[in-house]
C-alpha cells in the first residue's frame, strides 16, 4: 500500500504545482476498491492538496484529459493511455496499480 500512495501522491504533486485542488479522473475499479477512501485523506493531509474525483469509466476519462478538464486521470487501458500520450496531451505515464492473475 506504501508503494500505490508513493505513486499516487507522485501523480498528485506532478500535476498540482501548487494547486490546491486537484481534479482526478479515476475509473470506477479504483474508487470501488475503496482505496480512494482511505488515501485521499493521508495525501491531503501530507500535501495540502484536496484531490477531486470523477469516477467514470477509461472511455470517459481520457476525453477530459483531452478537454483539460481534469489534472490527471487514472484509468485501466494501457494501450489508451499510450495513444494519450503520444497525442501530446499527457507528461508522463506512471503504473501504480496492476491484476495479478495465478491462473
């Protein structure tokens, strides 16, 4: 859990500056996985940054970072998130949460 709050807050200070809100594009996997509950408080509580989501889906997300709607998204297509960025409309890709599968 140390590592996804070291590379969520990365992601938070990368596109804060010195905001002090963020608006966070998320997918519904990552806010239904209650993560969002209990990290946004110790990253605001660090930071002084209120981190604001909109939790829809990677189809949705992506066009608000296109429009500039949003500071950062988290979403779950690698293969989308590559074609963002190689759009020109993103800085950096970070992987800070992944599936394992055993089978």
């Amino acid at each position: 859990m140390t590592t996804f709050l070291g590379g969520l807050a990365a992601l938070v200070y990368a596109t804060a500056a010195w905001a002090e809100e963020v608006k966070l594009a998320v997918t519904t996997s990552f806010h239904n996985s209650g993560l969002s509950d209990n990290l946004l408080p110790a990253i605001e509580a660090d930071t002084g940054i209120d981190v604001q989501l909109l939790v829809l889906g990677t189809g949705q997300a992506i066009p608000l970072g296109w429009a500039g709607d949003v500071d950062a998204i988290l979403v779950n297509s690698r293969e989308a998130e590559e074609a963002f960025l190689s759009s020109g409309y993103g800085t950096h890709r970070r992987e800070i949460i992944y599936n394992i599968s055993f089978f």
